[in-house]
C-alpha cells in the first residue's frame, strides 16, 4: 500500500538511487540555473529536506531557481533514521502551506505569510496531513489519533490508538508482559467528502516474543462526511489505497495492480473481476497519478530491463485503460528497488508538463514536451527529503 502507518510521529520512507542525465547546474548554494534550451521552469517548489527544514524554491524568468527558508529545522535527525521531522502538504489551490509545529498544526498563508494555529484535542504535535480536494477539510494525525477538520478549525475523532496487553510481549520486553499498539495511516481522499484509510484490524488472541509492537494497519476504512453529524465509517471486503482522484475518476491501488475506476462506489472488486479493462498497470513496480488540470491518467514504470537507465511516462486513455502517449525520464533507483513511487514526483503548476522528482540527495525537473530538464542538487539540496507541493 502506498500509505504509511502512524503510532509515533510519521515514517518518511526516502526514495534511494541515482538520477543519471539531467543538465547540470551552476550557482550559489541558494540557486541553480536552467537548462538553455526550452520552456523555462515557472512557479514555486516546496521541499522538506531530511532535518524537517522546509524551503520554497522559486524560478524566474531569467531561468534561475531561488530558495529561501519557510519554516527552520524542529530539530536535529537522529543519524542513521529516516524519519522526516515535519508533516507537510500545500492546499489544493496552493495559497495554504500545512505543517506539524509545537501542539498542533500550522496554516501558513503563501501570499500574506499569516499562521493559523489548529490544535488536536489531544494536545499533539501533527504527524500527518491530507487535503480535501476542495480545500475545505484536512485528516490530521497525531502520534495517538486521526482527526477531521473543516474550514473553521473544528476537529473530529475518527480513528484512535488503542493498546492490549500480552504475557508473551513483543521484541524487547525479554519475556515480561508486553503492550502492542494498533495503528492507521493518514489516507487519501477519494473526493470531497470520502478519505480512504488503513487501520489496524482487531488485535489477535496471542502474539510471539519475535512480534513488533505495532499492530500493522491492514484494513481499508471509508469515512463519509456528514453536514452537521458525525462522520460514517465502512470497512472494505478487500484492502485498497487511493493514488488519486479526479472528477468521477479515481486511481486504485490493490497493492497488487493499479487501477482506474469511474464513479467508485467505495470497493475495488468489481473493478478487480473485469479485467484488462480498469486495471493499468502492475502496483508493484509501478505509480500513478492525474496530469494537473485534467483528469488524464499517467503512469510511470521502470525500466523494462534490467540493463535500462530510462522510467517509462505513459499517458492512459480513461475511455480504454489502454496506454497513449509516451515519454521517457531518467531512471531513479527506489531503495534498491527500480520502483517509482507516489511521493518521489510531483506535477508541476496547473495546466503545467513539468515533472519534478527526487532521489539519493539529488532532486530535478523535467519538462515532458519539451526534454528540457534542471538540476537541483546543489550543495543545498543534497539533503531534499520530500516533494511537499508546488504553487504556481
């Protein structure tokens, strides 16, 4: 699944490789100049880099790329650990800037740069955050729960961790009785009103010494929004994530295959049982997402071989699933793993043909109609952690 479960702080899985034949760039450690030929890079990029600083890359006209800090560091990354200090995301229409900061989370304006403080009733500092598409609710978690908010600031329970108690406890409890937590993930939308997340199913009868003490977050949860009522919850038959949505149009993951169905009513079987329509790629190695402004699906997969150094971008007719135009980037190594994830590329500014996507202390663009590409990783960006969101 392509959601990360959360019991203590959030868990930033980096994307790991090598990102080989992009156009160098020269400059200062707080800019980076475009490639010569094509379009120029237009709007403003906001990256998180590995100590939770995070930075607003802004291009010019001249064909520059200027950073400056948002919001400093929270602290120092314990060496060695990947986790990602601050939980980050830009509102849909990019004016709003959502981050974990002291008890709570932080509404940052981009234009006026006024803070808006919303605080969880339990006190805690925001481990994740995720957008409505029409900007008017978060889901915000805690390290102890999952929170609705609306415009107002107003927040709602809807998921909270619980804990059980065993005589065999969990790896290193050496025998004494043992506390293992159930856990959820932050979700993804599916539309104004549906968020689609992992929550922990019930907690067996008995675990073994060698378990973990987190209870994994194995089972897909629908939760509808209701004006003036709480929110209802449905667990699924089968375990999905959501990539995207667009429109009546949504990109689904089974953890297996990538799917793209219209007007989901909330299960992935059906779509499942009519194959080669809906299904568009293997969820293994694969990603999707909607080009910005449109309901267009794209796909990027890895190489088709194993010598190969080029990720394949297709473009999928909705009216078939069947694969349209293509492009190729080059290739980025996940991990060790040649698979693209969700959260290692970013769509640029409405309308846009960029692409920016990150690896191993290197971070990039891409125009798609174009071939021009620039080159981030100067000695600033050798730390970039995570694509947050562009504006335009």
């Amino acid at each position: 699944m392509t959601n990360v479960s959360h019991r203590v702080g959030v868990i930033g899985l980096l994307a790991a490789g090598v990102l080989a034949g992009v156009t160098a760039c020269t400059g200062a450690s707080h800019s980076a100049t475009a490639a010569p030929s094509g379009p120029q890079f237009t709007g403003r990029l906001i990256v998180e880099t590995l100590d939770g600083e995070l930075d607003q890359v802004t291009f010019g006209a001249d064909g520059t790329a200027v950073d400056k800090q948002l919001v400093a560091a929270p602290g120092t990354r314990v060496s060695g650990s990947s986790a990602l200090v601050v939980a980050a995301a830009v509102s849909p229409d990019g004016t709003t800037l959502a981050y974990g900061a002291g008890k709570g989370l932080v509404l940052r304006n981009l234009k006026t740069g006024a803070d808006t403080t919303l605080s969880p009733p339990d006190s805690a500092k925001a481990s994740c955050v995720s957008w409505a598409p029409d900007g008017r609710h978060l889901a915000v978690g805690t390290a102890d729960a999952l929170y609705l908010s609306d415009d107002a600031g107003h927040m709602t329970s809807l998921y909270t961790v619980t804990s059980q108690a065993y005589a065999a406890g969990p790896i290193g409890s050496q025998g004494a009785p043992g506390y293992v937590y159930s856990s959820f993930t932050c979700g993804t939308w599916l539309n104004p009103t549906d968020l689609v997340f992992q929550q922990s199913g019930p907690f067996p009868a008995a675990i073994s010494q060698n378990s973990s003490d987190t209870l994994p977050a194995d089972t897909t949860t629908v939760a509808t929004l209701r004006t003036g009522a709480a929110p209802i919850t449905h667990n699924e038959p089968t375990q999905w994530s959501v990539l995207a949505s667009c429109g009546s149009l949504a990109l689904i993951d089974s953890g297996i295959n990538l799917y793209l169905v219209p007007d989901l009513s909330g299960d992935v079987t059906a779509a499942q049982a009519t194959p080669p329509h809906a299904r568009i790629a293997d969820g293994t190695t694969s990603t999707a997402f909607f080009r910005p402004g449109t309901c267009q699906p794209i796909v990027i997969e890895p190489p088709t071989t194993s010598a190969g150094n080029l990720d394949e971008v297709e473009e999928i007719n909705p009216q078939t699933d069947r694969p349209g135009k293509s492009w190729q980037i080059p290739y980025i190594d996940i991990a060790g793993s040649p698979s693209p994830g969700q959260d290692d590329f970013l769509w640029g500014p409405r309308n846009s043909d960029t692409l920016a996507y990150i690896g191993t202390m290197q971070l990039a663009l891409v125009n798609l109609d174009s071939g021009a590409t620039m080159d981030l990783s100067s000695a600033l960006w050798t730390n970039a952690a995570l694509l947050v969101g562009w504006t335009d």
